[in-house]
C-alpha cells in the first residue's frame, strides 16, 4: 500500500512537472514572438526612416536592408508580435481581435503594392517577383 501511495505521489509530481514546463515553454514561445514582431518592426522602420508611413504613397522604393529579404519586414513583424500576445493572454476577445487583424492587414497589403506598383511600374514588379511579401 505504501509503494502504491508513493508511486501515486511520484506520478502526480511528474505530471505536474510535465504541466508546468509546458507553461513555461509556451511563456518562452510567446516571449520569442513578442520580440521578433517588436525587433522586425523596429527594423523596418529603421530601414525605411522618413519613408516609414501608415498610409501608401512612398516617395522612393527601397529594396535593400531587411526589405532585401521581405517586401514587409514591419507587417510580419505585427503578425508575431500579435500572436506572441494572443499565447500570452489566451481569451476569447483576445482571439476575435487577432483573427479580424490578419484580413485587414491583407487588405492593406494589397492597397499598399497596388499603389507601389502604380507609382514604380516594373521596378516594383521585378522586385516583388524576386522578393517574398512576408518572408521565406
């Protein structure tokens, strides 16, 4: 009867365990995800200095630093940091906001190259052919 209790407790312990390193490895995922989002957005805007802006209307295409390898560093950067938050604080309302961000930012996406493309015909064309919207 002893052993059988102990082997309870030893189980129960490991469970518990097990339980509370799967929090912290989501803590530590989501804390990863804050700080890339935060680290590439800093990045894009740091790259892009005056020519950073919410609305369309860049007055030059920029295609080097980290645009070199995303069309948008900055957005990228926001899907992360969102979802990195949405691990943090899981909820219901947290989840409606983070689900009804993802199509509006697609949206904007598109108003944004439509305008890029508009204003810098086929540089912009080459550029988004050989340069992923959100990455690799």
């Amino acid at each position: 009867m002893l052993a059988l209790a102990a082997s309870l407790l030893l189980l129960g312990a490991t469970i518990d365990a097990a339980l509370q390193a799967a929090e912290v490895a989501l803590a530590v995922v989501s804390a990863g995800l804050i700080v890339i989002g935060g680290w590439l957005r800093a990045a894009a805007m740091r790259n892009l200095g005056a020519q950073f802006r919410t609305e369309a209307g860049a007055e030059q295409l920029v295609t080097t630093g980290i645009h070199a390898l995303m069309r948008h560093p900055s957005e990228l950067g926001l899907i992360c940091w969102t979802l990195g938050l949405l691990l943090a604080a899981p909820g219901l309302v947290a989840g409606v906001l983070a689900g009804a961000q993802l199509p509006l930012l697609l949206a904007r996406l598109r108003i944004e190259e439509t305008a890029l493309a508009e204003r810098f015909g086929d540089r912009w064309r080459r550029y988004a052919s050989e340069t992923p919207r959100l990455g690799v």
